[in-house]
C-alpha cells in the first residue's frame, strides 16, 4: 500500500472536509491531529492541509480509499562504440580528452562532459573538485553553464558523459540529480529535447531526452 507524508497545501472555508485517520473511520467534521500519520488514498484526490492534515472530498462525498500504482519507463538504447556514427565517436573522444583535463585530486575519477549545440559547436566540461567538497562541481553543469553563458542563444542538442582513471574508460556513469534537472532546464529553456550518452567501456547507453531521467519533475510550470 502507498503510503503518504503529505505538505502544506492551501484551504478553503466554503466545503466540507472529511478527515480519515490511519486506522480509515472517517468524520464529516473539522477534526484536528495533532501527530503525523500514514494515510492510503487515491492518488487523484485533493489534499488540504492547515496545521492539521485533512482530506478535500467536498459536499457530502466520501473518499474510497484504494490505493493505484504505476509505473514509469525509462526508454534507453544500449550501443557498442562501434555501433555509433562517426559524429557520436567524435562527441566521445572530446568528452574523453575533457575528462583526462578534470581537476580531481581528491576522488581521482575524471569525469568530462561534451555538450553538442544545434549549430555542431561542443563544448566541454569536466568536474572541479574543491578541498571544501561542495563548493565543487560536477562536470556535466560546468559544461552547460559555460554554454549556456557562452551560447546562449544556441539549443543544446546532446551531451555526452564519460568518466576515466588513470586515463582509462570507466563503466558508464549517470548524471547526478542535479544535473538531471540543469538538462531538464536546458530542455524547458530551448523547448527542443537533449539526447544524453553515457558512454561506457564496453556500452553506450543513449537517451533521448533528460526529462525522462527525472520523472515527476518539478520545472516553471509548477511555480
Ligand atoms: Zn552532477
């Protein structure tokens, strides 16, 4: 069963609120909680919180309380090097170069980025460690901050992520979930979706867009 911590979301004075308690008896009254309980639902329901938890099912309607489950799928296309045009081999082989110029004493795992942009200008990135750990960054956002600050007006059309050691290929890596939401941004900004390959030594895993990396996003349409 799902199970819910719900947030703060708005009220209205002008309905009935029917509030359920984890153990399911309901009240068609205003019945405060003073503690977090676990609630089962449906997934399409209003949620309205003050203070205390209640459930919108509005004038003299109740909530059946069955739980629904989905699935989201991923679609990923899986490539040997070979397999790859001649182009994606090149966005590899500058991601691998920019990977071996990362600065990465600390975890000494290079990682570069190549960001391909719709006029066939790349640019690339690698991560920047720091002593103060988080003041560092990942590889990926430098590579789509510096062009985005350089480009601005050109759409990003792919990026590749690889990493190396000692100079050498790892197994494939995926960008970090922050990065996962720059590329959303990227792709809400330019309104174009950008193919992601992770390249690895023995696979390329290929994706056709980054919002597919992060489903039940959040971006500006939720502000
Ligand atoms: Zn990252």
């Amino acid at each position: 069963m799902l199970e819910f911590f719900i947030v703060i979301a708005v009220r209205s004075k002008s309905h009935t609120y029917v509030c359920y308690q984890h153990n399911r008896q309901h009240t068609k009254n205003y019945r405060p909680f003073h503690h977090f309980f676990k609630i089962q639902c449906k997934l399409n329901q209003y949620f309205i919180i003050n203070q205390n938890l209640y459930i919108f099912a509005g004038q003299n309607h109740e909530i059946s309380i069955v739980m629904e489950q989905f699935t989201i799928e991923i679609p990923v296309q899986q490539f040997r090097l070979n397999e790859l045009s001649d182009e994606e081999k090149f966005w590899i082989e500058t991601a691998v170069i920019s990977s071996k110029q990362a600065y990465a004493p600390y975890s000494e795992f290079n990682v570069g980025a190549a960001v391909v942009l719709a006029n066939g200008q790349i640019v690339t990135g690698n991560n920047q460690e720091n002593a103060a750990y988080p003041s560092g960054l990942c590889a990926e956002r430098v590579a789509l901050f510096y062009a985005g600050a350089r480009y601005p007006d050109v759409p990003v059309k792919a990026m590749v992520v690889v990493a190396t050691k000692n100079e050498v290929i790892q197994p494939y890596i995926s960008p970090c979930g922050s990065c996962r939401q720059v590329l959303l941004e990227t792709e809400k900004r330019y309104q174009q979706p950008v193919r992601i390959l992770l390249c690895g030594n023995d696979k390329v895993y290929a994706i056709d867009s980054a919002e597919s990396l992060l489903p039940l996003s959040f971006s500006a349409e939720n502000l």
